[in-house]
C-alpha cells in the first residue's frame, strides 16, 4: 500500500523547502504517474513517498564500490 504526501510533508521529511520541491524537483526529477499523482485529476499533488524513497536509495548506492570486507566504499 502506498503512502500518499503532500509537498510539505515531503519537504519536512527531506529537509528541503517546499518550494524547491515544487520548482526545481518537479517534474524534472520527481515525475507525474511515477513520484506524484494528481488524484482525480485537479491540481492538488500527492507524492509517493515509497517511490522516492526508494529512488533517493537506488541513487545513493550507485556510487558505492563493494569492497571484499563486505563493506562498501563511497566512491
């Protein structure tokens, strides 16, 4: 089941400005049908926070180099 936030919500759980979510993140990283929807389609947007949860992870250990240890390297 998804969880469905709004912008402040979002931005109090990132530690970023609302605004920026709305104008630098939307719709060049956080996509419409993928991050947010808008439901029954008025203007309201609701984020889904699994999703960007779950990106934000998959971008973080792209940089990461597994080392023989177990252990992994911030590359």
């Amino acid at each position: 089941m998804a969880t469905y936030i709004t912008t402040n919500e979002l931005a109090e759980r990132l530690h970023y400005n609302a605004r920026y979510i709305t104008q630098s993140l939307k719709d060049r990283i956080l996509l419409e049908g993928t991050h947010y929807i808008r439901p029954f389609g008025g203007r309201k947007v609701l984020y889904i926070w699994e999703v960007i949860e779950d990106e934000m992870r998959r971008y973080s250990e792209e940089d990461m180099i597994p080392m023989s240890n177990g252990g992994v390297c911030n590359g």
